[in-house]
C-alpha cells in the first residue's frame, strides 16, 4: 500500500540530511534595449566574447537577447553570488548607453524584420542555430521569440533516492530510481505547477507593438498610451499570445515513464506538420527552417518543465537522457521578476526547493491524456484570469478555487519546510512560504497585481515603467563588487572562447547540408 504524504514526510524527517545539498542553476534572459526603450540593433557586445562557446553569457533567440547562465551551485548564497557577478560585468560592459529589459514581455519593436536573429559564426553547428531560429521566425513569429524568462535547473543529491524508493517500496536502484522520482516529480508539477505563475508571474500588461495589429480574441483594456492589459492575468508570456505554440497542441507527449517520454517526444521529431510542409525547408537555396516535422529539433518543444541531462559531444538530449536517465528538471515558467535586479530573487529560489522537493515526494499517480488536457486548461486559466475571484481548477477530478487548492498546498509545504530547516538549522523555507503563502487568499498581493497597480496608479505605460527600471539597475549593478569572479575572469573566458569558436570553424569538414543529413541521421539512433 503507498504511502500517504505524511507518513513519507517522516520518513525524510529521519533522514533528514538527504535534503540537503541540491543542486541550483539559473538561465536569465534580457533584451538589450537603447536609452529610449528600444530593442538594440547592435550586434553581440565585444566584451562578451563568443556567443557560441562563452560559458556564462550567451544570446538566446535574437541578437539583442542575452540569456546570463550560471554554474551550478550547491548553495543559493553561491547560486546569487555567480548571478551578480555576471550581472555586474554585463552591465559595466554594455554599449551605446544600453540597458536590461527588467520584463519579460518585450520592449517597443517597430516590426519583426528589426529582430536580427542570433548569429554564432561561420561553423556548420553555428550555422544550424541560426537556421533553427530562422525557423521559429517562420513558424510562429519573432515576437513571441522575444520575450524574456528565467529558467530554474534543480537536483537532488544522491541520497535523497535512497530515500525516495524506500517511501515509494521501489525495487529501482540507481539511475533508473532517479529517473523514475523525477518523472513522478515532472508529473506533479504538471499538476500544481499554475502555482508559480499564478504567485511569481509578473507579465500582465504588454506593448501594444506586441500585437503588430494581429487580432486576439483576449478582450483587453488600455491602461496608458500604448499598454494592454487583462485585469486578472498572471503572466501572458505563458498565454498563447506568449511562449506557446498552437501547432504542439495535438502532441501527446507521456510522461509516464521515462522510456515513454522519450518515445513521445521522437514520435513529434518524426511527425509532418501541413502548414511546415507547405512552408518548405529551402527558399533560394537558403534553410528557412530545418525541416518539416512539428519539431525541429527537441528544444523547440514547449513546455513548463524539462527532463534534462547534461550531452556529450555529438548526442542530442535525447540520446543523452536514453543512455544516462534524467540527471536535473528544468522549470521553464518563470517571468522575468522585475522587482529584482537580476531577475529572481532568493525567496523565490527558496520556495522552488521546498515545492519541488514536495512534487518529489507526494505520490504522482500516472496521467492520461484527458487528465493532461485538464492541466493545460488550469494553467491557461491561471496565466489569463489567474486573480480572478473564485476562479476554479480540476485537479484528479477535484474541483476547488484557487485560494482552496493553496490553502492545502500550503499546510503540506509548511510541515515540509520544518524538516527541511532543520538539517541546515535555519528557518530559510519556513520564512519562504510564510512570506509567500498568503497571496493564494489575497490575489492583490502577487507580483502580477503589484505590477498593475504600479502601472495604473502611476498612469505609466509598461514600456516606461520598464525603462525607468532598467536603468535604475544598471546603476546598481555597476555599483556592486564582485563576489566570486573577477574583470579578469571575464577577460579570460572571452579570449577563450573566441579560441574555442576558431577551432571549431577550422575543424568543419562537410559542408553545411552534409553536417545537417548527418546530424539528422545521428539523431534518429538510440
């Protein structure tokens, strides 16, 4: 008989060192935007050295969209210490007087030709991340590939498995326990994962630019000159105006297993999609995207939570994941928190330990399709009308409100964090969700909320409110001292891979159609 909540919580409370020692990682992404709040036409900055092989500070769709990613970090003091580092020097480093986009719906852009996709040099593997955005382009738009988030990688230490197959009486061991415990994980964040928009997301007005005068069936409301907003929404960026794709919907990606999560998303690899069909691949023998299928590649599969493991030269994630099992989730539905300079601040890192720990050990029954249209349907109500009142989610056939659903999560998550705090001897979780758990019954209290009411009482549009911000931050993050790195650290890792880029340009023996049918091929082998 499985174990309920409880009676796993005390076995953890025994073992309470197993929840120790996590592993941390955060991806920031921030458009570079000029002194009038405008998207950057200038290319990558000198300073920041090979997008391609630079190990902290890349480009992620377009040119002007830095992604800062950091090390992994076993403690969040570390994790916070790498992130303002890299932070500081960015913002000493940036030209032209520009700035960080502190928001994650994008700045004003007078239309899509102004995105310049990122560009990685003259290699076949840098030219195939151009031609794979060139594809999204064409897919679905830049605008929607402009928009900014900050992604959460999270681990366990080995010996929180021990103890997860003793609470789940698995015979598993090893890499297929772990594999096992993070899909159980991945499963209960589809679940519950609506609380992180609804509680941290902070994208609830955009530019009206954004739109580029399409039609949207949302009904919104002008606030000033130029933003629109919906009253109750969380976060648009995870709204189908925002980091979604219509053309996934009919997937059916199981994440029931390990083994079937990897057979689902290769099935999406493989499937023809009409409209990219007629689209086709060449135009003027020049790729206008990679190929025909629903993905491109695995990457471009949307979703609010990845299985992921670190590749080896030469293996797709997936290949990766085949061959190791999972090693580390990655949370996909953060907003850019434009209340802090960095983008995320350390009672939201706090609160993303204690509630995936809890999506670990709660029992994560399997999910049917119908039960994960379910769950896409909570998610999109919370991102559009998230504060609405009395707003109701199904969860496993339970129907309550919002408030209702956090006030249990809540009661689990407190008695978790008392076990949490106490190998460290510290009260960092319990003050995580005291501070935090009151906004599921006061919906006024979320960034989203705070977010308009600065707007409309301020009578600011969006695109001023984030001016004045990242400005503002500029000036404290050049103010700030570095903490573990150094100019010279910066310095260094330019020089270096600038070199890395070299090599790998000089060592390309196909050209680039040959290097995309053996990549293609490659990617097909298990």
């Amino acid at each position: 008989m499985s174990l309920n909540f409880n009676q796993r919580l005390a076995v953890f409370e025994q073992q309470s060192e197993s929840l120790e020692g996590f592993g941390r990682g955060i991806e920031r992404e921030a458009l570079r935007v000029t002194s009038d709040g405008g998207l950057s036409q200038n290319s990558h900055p000198y300073a920041f050295g090979s997008a391609l092989c630079h190990s902290t500070i890349t480009t992620d769709y377009a040119e002007g969209l830095l992604e800062f990613i950091t090390p992994v970090a076993k403690d969040v003091d570390q994790l916070f210490a790498y992130l303002n580092d890299v932070h500081h020097y960015a913002a000493k480093n940036l030209e032209n007087n520009e700035t960080l986009w502190p928001i994650s719906m994008p700045c004003f852009i007078n239309n899509e030709d102004s995105v310049e996709l990122a560009q990685f040099g003259s290699s076949n593997v840098g030219k195939m991340k151009t031609a794979y955005r060139q594809g999204l382009k064409n897919r679905y738009g830049s605008m929607m590939q402009v928009i900014a988030g900050v992604h959460y990688n999270f681990s366990f230490p080995d010996v929180f498995w021990e103890s997860w197959a003793e609470i789940n009486q698995s015979p598993l061991t090893g890499k297929e326990a772990q594999s096992a415990g993070y899909m159980g994980l991945i499963r209960n964040y589809l679940r519950f994962g609506w609380v992180i928009p609804y509680l941290f997301g902070a994208s609830p007005a955009l530019c009206k630019s954004f739109l580029q005068g399409k039609k949207t069936a949302f009904e919104f409301k002008e606030a000033c000159s130029g933003t629109l907003y919906l009253p109750y929404a969380t976060s648009l960026r995870m709204s189908d105006l925002g980091y979604t794709s219509s053309a996934q919907s009919s997937l059916d990606i199981c994440y029931n297993s390990l083994d079937k999560y990897i057979g689902s998303v290769r099935q999406a690899l493989t499937q023809k999609n009409p409209e990219f069909v007629e689209l086709g691949i060449k135009e003027n023998d020049k790729y206008i995207q990679l190929n025909d299928n629903v993905l491109q590649i695995e990457n471009e599969l949307y979703a609010s939570i990845r299985a992921k493991r670190v590749q080896k030269e030469g293996e797709t994630p997936l290949q990766a994941l085949d061959a190791r099992g999972i090693e580390y989730v990655e949370i996909r539905s953060l907003d850019v928190n434009p209340f802090s300079e960095v983008g995320i601040t350390e009672e939201q890192v706090n609160f993303l330990d204690l509630f995936l720990t809890w999506c670990a050990i709660t029992p994560s029954e399997n999910i049917s399709k119908l039960q994960s249209e379910h769950f896409s349907t909570n998610l999109n109500k919370v991102v559009t009308e998230g504060r609405q009142p009395n707003l109701m989610l199904e969860i496993d056939g339970k129907e309550q409100n919002v408030a209702a659903w956090g006030d249990w999560l809540t009661g689990q998550l407190k008695d978790l964090a008392v076990v949490m705090d106490k190998e460290s001897a510290s009260d960092r979780y319990q003050n995580a969700i005291a501070h935090i758990a009151p906004r599921f019954a006061a919906p006024e209290l979320t960034s989203s909320a705070r977010i308009l009411k600065i707007i409309k009482e301020g009578h600011l549009d969006n695109g001023r409110l984030a001016l004045n911000l990242s400005k503002s931050y500029k000036e404290q993050l050049i103010g700030h001292n570095y903490q573990v790195w150094s100019d010279a650290f910066f310095e260094n890792e330019k020089i270096i891979s600038e070199k890395k880029q070299r090599e790998i340009e000089e060592s390309d023996s196909l050209d680039f159609d040959g290097y995309l049918h053996n990549y293609f091929l490659n990617a097909q082998k298990k």
